[in-house]
C-alpha cells in the first residue's frame, strides 16, 4: 500500500469511527467533567489519573492515606504504563481528570478503528470490508461492558498489531538474525510492537506470549533446519517482552527490596482461574436476546442457566456478536475438515482460536497454570477478546475472498450491499442498552454534583491545613465490598489541598495505623486523630448495614459538640473538628504537641493474633504457635509496655520464648495461667517483639482456628 493512499483511508475509518461513536454513546448527555463510570473501579480509575494530575505519576500520593500519605508501589499497574502515560500527555491539555477520562474514552474507538483496519489491509483485504471488520470489532459489547470501570481492558487497540505480527512469525517473514538485524527497517518496528506488549495490560501480554508459543509449536519440524532459527526468533521476542517488563518494574523491586514484601498484598488461588474462566456458552450468548419478545421458554432457559453458573465477569462480556459466532463456528468446524486447508491465514488463525479455547475454558488448561505455575493470571475469561477477532478477521478473509470470485459488476455491487447491511445489523446488535452517557448521566450526575458540593464545602471550611478522617475503616485495594471498594475515594476526588485517611496500601504503615486507630472506643480514636493533625470526619452512610453509622455520628456529637453536615443526597457526613481540635491542643506546649503527635503515630501491627472475644467481665485473645508484635516508631526515648494473663489449654507446663532485638527471655505458662510485664525501649522505626510457644494446639472441634495460647486482659502501652 502506498503511503499517501493509506493515510487518506485511515482519516475516513477515524471520521466515520468517530460520527458513530458520538452517536452510539449518546456523546450529547455527556458531563465533560464527570468520568463515564463513577462506581467501582471506574473510582480507581478516577483516582490514578487524578493522581497523575496532581503528582506527576500514580507512585505516590501525599493526599490519600493520612496521616503517613498514599504509595501504590506494590500494585501492577507498572503494566498499564502505556495507558497512564496516555492520560499524562491528555493532562497537558485537559487539566481536569474527568475530561482526560472522557476524551481517552472516546478516544479509543477510533484508535482501535484504525489500527485494526490498517492491520486487515496487511492481510490484503479490499477497502469495505476491512471498515466494516474493524468497525465490528471496535464496537463490541466487551468493551461497553467493560467501559470506564475495567478502561485498561477496554484499550484492546493493540490486538490487532499483535495478531499481525503472530502471522509474520508464522509465515517467516521477522528475520531476527544479529547480523540482519540492524539492516532491516522492520525489525525496528517489530522491537516497537514488543516493547509496547508488555505496557499495555498484564493479561493481553500474557496471551500473547501464549499464542507466540502455540505459533512456534504449529512450525516445529525436526526434519527442517528452520526450526532451531525458529527457536532464536521465539527466546529473542520473549527476551524484549520479558526485559522491558523488568526495566519498567524496577521501582516495585526497590520499594519491596527497601521496605520488606507486602504480605498482605492480595493473593489470587488457582480456583479464581476457573472461577473466571471462558464459558464456551457466553460467546453466543448476548444479553438482548432476555427482550426477545414471545422466546419466553429461551428467557426462562438462560435465566436459569446463568443463575446456575454464575461464572465469569458478568453475561455479555464474552458474547461475539453475529459476525463474530459465524467467525468462531467455521474455525472450529475447519479442524474437521477432511482436505487439507491450503489458505495460511486461515490455518494460522484456525490454530489460534482453538488453543485459546482450551486454555481459556472453564477447568482447561489456564487453571492447570494456575496451580502449577501462578494463579496471579486468573480471569481467562478476557481471551474472549482475542478469540473475537480470529472470529471477525477470518470472516473478513473469506468475504474478500468471495468478492476476488465475482467478475460481474453488478454481483459485485449486491454483494458489497449485502455485507454492509450484515455488518451494520450485527453492530447494531452488539450495542447494549443504557451503557452510554445518556445512562451515566441518569445513574451518577446527581449524585457526583452531590459529593462535589458537599466537598467543596468541607475544602471552604477546613482550608489548605485539612485532613480528614474517613468511616467506616476500609482495605484498600480489594477490600471485598464489590461496587463500593473504592466509594472513599469521592473525598480525594473533588478536593485540592485537603488530605484523607483513605487510600494507604493494606499492608503498609498507613493503612495500619488507620486499622489500629479504629479499633480504639471512640473518645480514645477521637483524641488521637486530633494530635496527629486531623480536623474533621468524613462518613459515607452507604456504606454501613443496618444503619449503624447513628451509632457513630452520635457519638461523635456528643463527644465533640460539633454538628453534622449532611451532603444534598443525605449519603455523606462530614463533622468539622477545628473546635475539638483547639480545645484538645490547648492543654500542651507546642514540644509537647510534637511529642504527642509522634507518640500517637506509632503504629502496632499483630501477625498470628486473633481477634477479641469476651465474655461477661473476661477479654481475651487466641494467638498462633507463632506471632508478633510489629512496633512502628516515630519518636525517640519511647518506651512499649506490654501486660497480659497467659493461659495454654493443659495442665502441664509449657514455655513462651519471647525475642526482641536479639534478647531472649523465657516464661513458663501452663491452663492456671501466668502473669506477663514486657517493657522495652524502642528505636526509631521498626521494632519487632516476637513470641514462639511449645505448648500443645488447642483442640476445638469445628473452630479452624489454630490456637495454642490464651491472652487474658491484654494492655498495651507507649
């Protein structure tokens, strides 16, 4: 294809991609300034580019996680960077994190329009079809249903290059050979294409080096010399994949190799993998065909299966689209076919469709990954995408083979006719209702000008010296709520200068001093918060049960004597501190102050403790055959007292060996119990009190627990 000519068809594909996509999303509901999700993750989205706008990049972030501040250090978001680094050059202009949203948003319709019809003119398919392929593949209903809230996963525009470079593999046309290497112009944008792979989400990159290998496999002839180059050109692609991928998680070696893994990061299991798998079923099924009107006995049918299998990320996401199933069907009745196929394209993506199935597929071979290798990579589900356009682009092929066979003009024009008029009823299909702006708008604008105001209002009274303490005390990230995870974050979101206790990284010292402070009674939690700087309370009744946050507010009221501030929606409580602060501070000097607010920022984290129980007058703890006290300190001459009754379960005596900065001393507890006194002076920063026991495991039938010691009327000072 010549230059010029190329550039000319790929304006029309962005400008008619474009008209559509205004249309399809109903663009004229859009609020510019307000994401397309703002619920769920499309919260998290929201914060990192918000993050970026304020700080630079999404490492850390001062104004989250109070009093110690927000670091994502040990999240992998180190493989999206493409997408971050996007968001950072929209930044430049935009200014506003909502607008930078929306225009990438937008944005992505007719960059994957576009890369994918560039991608099927390489394949040598005529100048319609080619449109109307990547028309069909850019408006699938994964990625309406994946929108704002999985954005990462919706930026699938690299698919195409992907499966381009696959089938140059496949043919032998990539010559990675050292000596050709710097003379042939191409392999310059094949190194391009890998170094981006692993930027551009950790799942794509990880099925492309999967099909890279299936590729590889196909080509295995011992009888040809060319494998064993084959070999070199395959550890050469993995060796740019798996280089880049380390060059760009440097920054996560050094936090962890500096401050220790993060051991309560989250874990995925090996069950996730079939949890989230490919339900082969969902690629045909679309959640329109639930409006069909007189299919009832199919409604109740799918209705009943999906309840059956709640399995995968929601119906719809995998669902192929008409052109998609004809796709996927002829792929998979081509490896029965009795003659040998001849068309490469056709064997290649033949190949590749049936070994994502088997991977993908619900207890197939991702889940055998999962268990022996990593179960980090579970929503296999998300190979639906690549398998959608093996589907599309294999229709492609064999409609502009048909259009070369017809050598009459006038066959030629019904025929260009009737592939339009296909691929326009399937795009009109694959458009779900409400996932537009026009939806988003109806759901969330009331609501995101709600916390907007009421923000601001709290930003107007507490100034540039706000910090704010958020209830209820949440995890972040994952924190098991669904939808509402990432609720906490609307305090950030709509604010300038004024910090929030939510966002600091479960694991960390932020967050376990947030986990620490609310166990406390409130008057105690209160008196803290104060001394370390907070001025004012931030509590998001949506996101208690029961209506336990009266609970909380009234307490706080009496406490305090401030009054509650309700946002317009009656969902946000804000409690403005300043005077309970200035009558707290009133009562020290400002050393004193400083020594208070250092005091109060020790943070006490337990491993191999359970929680407490009681019973009348009686407190007590379970502890673990092994367990620790992991001391934080911010303040020079501290001293950490300890007290506690141990108790083990038998009769015979045991021994309680306690370690603390290499001093060792011995207690011996049996079931009448012994008395504990621990008093250390702690260094600055971190101070680890660790205790192991000989005692016997107590037997408790139906408790999992494992529990070997009992401390009673357990009191820990500083």
């Amino acid at each position: 294809m010549k230059k010029n000519k190329i550039l000319k068809e790929l304006s029309i594909v962005f400008i008619l991609t474009t008209i559509l996509t205004m249309i399809i999303l109903k663009i004229n509901y859009m609020k510019f300034s307000m994401p397309p999700a703002y619920t769920g993750d499309g919260l998290y989205l929201s914060y990192n580019v918000k993050n970026i706008q304020d700080f630079g990049w999404w490492f850390k972030n001062p104004n989250v996680g109070a009093p110690f501040g927000g670091e994502l250090y040990d999240y992998p978001f180190y493989f999206d960077s493409l997408f971050l680094f996007i968001f950072k050059i929209i930044l430049i202009l935009a200014k506003d994190w909502g607008k930078a949203i929306n225009i990438f948003f937008i944005g992505i319709f007719p960059l994957t329009s576009m890369i994918s019809y560039y991608v099927m003119r390489k394949f040598k398919i005529n100048f319609l079809i080619s449109i109307l392929g990547s028309l069909c593949f850019t408006f699938l209903p994964y990625r309406f249903f994946r929108g704002a809230g999985h954005f990462y996963l919706s930026c699938y525009f690299l698919i195409p290059l992907m499966v381009l470079f696959l089938y140059k593999f496949y043919i032998d046309e990539e010559d990675f050979s050292i000596k050709k290497f710097i003379k042939n112009r191409k392999n310059l944008y094949s190194v391009l294409i890998l170094s981006l792979i692993p930027i551009s989400g950790i799942y794509y990159a990880f099925f492309f080096c999967f099909f890279l290998m299936i590729v590889f496999i196909s080509k295995i002839n011992l009888k040809n010399k060319r494998t064993l180059n084959n070999l070199y050109k395959l550890l050469w692609n993995y060796g740019i994949i798996f280089f880049v991928g380390f060059l760009i998680y440097i920054p996560g070696l050094i936090h962890n190799f500096s401050v220790g893994k993060n051991l309560e990061a989250p874990i995925r299991f090996a069950k996730e993998s079939d949890m989230y798998s490919l339900t082969i079923s969902r690629l045909f099924i679309s959640p329109k065909y639930m409006n069909i009107p007189g299919f009832e006995k199919i409604k109740l049918s799918l209705q009943e299966y999906l309840q059956y299998l709640p399995r995968g990320e929601g119906t719809g996401v995998e669902y192929l689209g008409i052109i998609g199933i004809i796709g996927v069907v002829y792929l998979l009745l081509m490896l029965f076919n009795k003659n040998k196929l001849k068309d490469k394209k056709i064997i290649f993506l033949k190949n590749l469709n049936i070994s994502a199935i088997l991977l993908g597929t619900a207890s197939g071979f991702g889940l055998i990954f999962s268990i022996l290798v990593s179960a980090q990579i579970r929503a296999y589900t998300r190979i639906s995408i690549f398998i959608a356009y093996f589907s599309i682009l294999t229709v492609c092929l064999l409609l502009n083979e048909l259009n070369k066979n017809l050598k009459n003009n006038l066959h030629k024009k019904i025929f260009s006719i009737l592939v339009v008029v296909l691929f326009s009823l399937t795009i009109l299909e694959q458009i779900p209702d409400n996932l537009n702006y026009e939806g988003a708008k109806i759901t969330h604008l009331k609501e995101f000008q709600s916390d907007r105001k009421f923000i601001n209002s709290i930003e107007k009274m507490l100034g540039n010296d706000g910090m704010v303490f958020q209830f209820p005390y949440h995890k972040f990230p994952e924190g098991g709520l669904g939808p509402q995870d990432y609720q906490l974050f609307k305090g950030y979101l709509h604010s300038k200068k004024v910090k929030w206790s939510f966002g600091g990284y479960r694991g960390r010292k932020s967050d376990n001093w947030n986990e620490m402070i609310t166990s406390l009674p409130m008057e105690q939690l209160l008196k803290k918060i104060i001394l370390v700087g907070f001025n004012g309370i931030y509590i998001d009744r949506s996101m208690y049960k029961n209506k336990e946050y009266v609970i909380i507010e009234n307490e706080i009221e009496n406490i305090t004597k401030a009054k509650p501030y309700v946002s317009d929606d009656n969902k946000l409580v804000f409690f403005n501190l300043i005077d309970y602060s200035n009558t707290i501070k009133s009562k020290y000097n400002k050393e004193q102050l400083l020594n208070e607010k250092n005091r109060n920022l020790m943070i006490i984290h337990e491993n191999g403790i359970y929680g407490l129980e009681t019973e009348n007058d009686r407190r007590w703890r379970w502890t673990k055959k092994e367990f620790e006290f992991i001391i934080s300190n911010q303040n020079q001459n501290t001293e950490f007292s300890l007290e506690a009754d141990v108790f083990s379960g038998y009769p015979q005596n045991s021994e309680l060996l306690i370690d603390f900065d290499g001093k060792k001393q011995k207690v011996v507890v049996n079931n009448k119990g012994t008395k504990l006194k621990l008093n250390y002076k702690l260094s600055v920063g971190k101070n680890v009190i660790k205790f192991i026991t000989n005692a016997k495991k107590i037997y408790a039938p139906g408790d999992s627990r494992e529990m070997y010691l009992r401390f009673e009327n357990l009191k820990i000072n500083e």
